[in-house]
C-alpha cells in the first residue's frame, strides 16, 4: 500500500511548527508574501536578515533534499509560459489578499481568524476552478 500522504503529513506539521515558532520567537504571523513583501518594498528594513534567511531557507532546502528525493511527480506543467503566467497570478493574488497561504490558512485558520478563513476558501476556490478550466476545458496544464 502507497503511504505518500504521510509526506503530506510531515510537510504539514514541519509548516505548523515553524509558524508557531516565528510566532513565538517574533510576536508576529509568518506569512510568506509579507515577509518577501518587505524586502521587496523596503518596508521590511529593520530585520531584513530574518527576511533575507527565511527566503534563503525556502530555497535552500528543498536544494538539499533532491540527494534524498531525486524524483518527484509533482504534475507541475513543463510550459514555461504557464508557470510565468501563474507565479504572477499568485503574486498579484497575495498582495489583493493582504497575504497568502501560509498567513491565512496556516495561521489564520489556527488563530479562529474569520479574514483568514474566508480568504483561505477563496484561495481554495480559485485554485479549484484554476484546475478545471485550464487543465480540464482548456488542456493548457
């Protein structure tokens, strides 16, 4: 039997623990676009090493994992445009949202947070009819 939702499930709780740990440690919700955010327009100057390191660590780990994993099916589509197309739809998706995945459903939905639960149902939704329509109508994916 396949047991690949247990990855799932470590990947979950390693994100809940690190958000609960930034938490702890800043006082302050660790959402992943305001933080890229503030390096981004400055506004994060005051500890941009902490922004800096935790954009390095996303980047930097999964580099260190691929000795480990060197095939992953991730059914991500291999069209550079499309992947051009939907980083910048998250993009402008987060900075409409006042924030992103990590900051609303990771941290919102544990803190009873009603913006974070609404805005991580839409999120859901847009992802959902994202699939239908450019996978499934379109055949774009």
């Amino acid at each position: 039997m396949e047991q690949d939702w247990i990855w799932g499930l470590v990947g979950g709780l390693m994100i809940g623990s690190a958000a609960a740990l930034f938490l702890l440690v800043n006082g302050r919700i660790m959402g992943a676009s305001g933080i890229l955010g503030g390096l981004v327009d400055g506004s994060g100057k005051s500890n941009w090493t902490e922004r800096a390191a935790f954009i390095a660590g996303l980047i930097v780990v999964p580099l260190l994992m691929l000795p480990i994993y060197t095939e992953v099916d991730t059914h991500i589509s291999t069209n550079p445009a499309v992947l051009i197309a939907a980083g910048l739809l998250v993009g402008i998706g987060t900075r409409l949202a006042n924030g992103c995945t990590s900051g609303h459903g990771v941290c919102g939905i544990s803190r009873f947070s009603l913006r974070g639960m609404v805005a991580t149902v839409f999120y859901l939704m847009a992802g959902g009819i994202s699939v239908l329509l450019f996978k499934h109508i379109l055949g774009v994916i």
